[in-house]
C-alpha cells in the first residue's frame, strides 16, 4: 500500500486565517458591547435626570394648587415670579437639564401653560458655515 503524503501547508494557513478572523470579530464584539453599555449608561443617567425634574415640577403644581384652594397666590411660593401676563413661572435645574413650569389661574383654577425641558448646549466651535475671505 502506498501512503500519500498529507500537506499541511495550506490546512495551517487556512487555521491561521480561520483563527485571525475569529480573534478579530470576538474583539470587535467586545468594544461593540462595550460602546453600548456606556451609551446605555449615559441614557439612563438623563432619563433619570429627566424624571427627578418632572417630579419636582408635580411637586410645583401641587403646591400652587394647594395654596389657590388656601386663598394665596401660587407666586408666593419659593422661586415662583409672576410676569407680565399674569402668568406665574418657577424654573427648576438639575446638571445641565432645565424645566421651566408656567401656571396660570382662572375662576379659581389652575392652568398650566408651559411645561418645557431644556438642556443647555454650548457649540464646540465657530458655527459659521461660510467663509468670509
């Protein structure tokens, strides 16, 4: 019986480039998964941020509402300043988030006018999109 004999050249090559591709992806996986826990991360922070500044602005209102069935005026209350229209506004802030509430009253009811979440943002540089030469 004749023995061929087996090269093992090309099958160890194919194995290094099978096992360099495996390496790779497994890395690339790894800083994938990794990126998304830190944007995870990142959104949960703000959303908890979000909802602490909704909660004092209930807070807010339950208070004005609480003092107009008392008979004082809801821009009594800490914060609260009243502007020319009538309307009574109290800002709250919180890192770089900012709610800003709006509450009027009307034939002894409260109305809330404005409920805005705002998140302060410095541009990085010039945002002039055109040159002056």
């Amino acid at each position: 019986m004749r023995h061929i004999p087996i090269k093992l050249g090309p099958l160890a090559l194919l194995l290094t480039v099978i096992s360099v591709c495996m390496t790779t992806l497994g890395i690339l996986a790894f800083a994938t998964a990794r990126a998304d826990w830190n944007m995870a991360q990142k959104y949960a922070d703000t959303i908890q941020t979000r909802y602490a500044l909704e909660a004092e602005g209930q807070r807010f209102l339950q208070a004005a509402a609480r003092a107009l069935e008392e008979g004082k005026a809801p821009e009594g209350l800490d914060g609260a300043e009243r502007d020319e229209d009538g309307t009574v506004w109290r800002t709250f802030r919180e890192g770089e988030f900012m709610l800003k509430v709006g509450i009027a009253s009307q034939d002894g009811q409260l109305q809330v006018v404005g409920w805005r979440m705002q998140k302060e943002w410095e541009p990085e540089g010039d945002l002039n999109l055109w040159l002056d030469d």
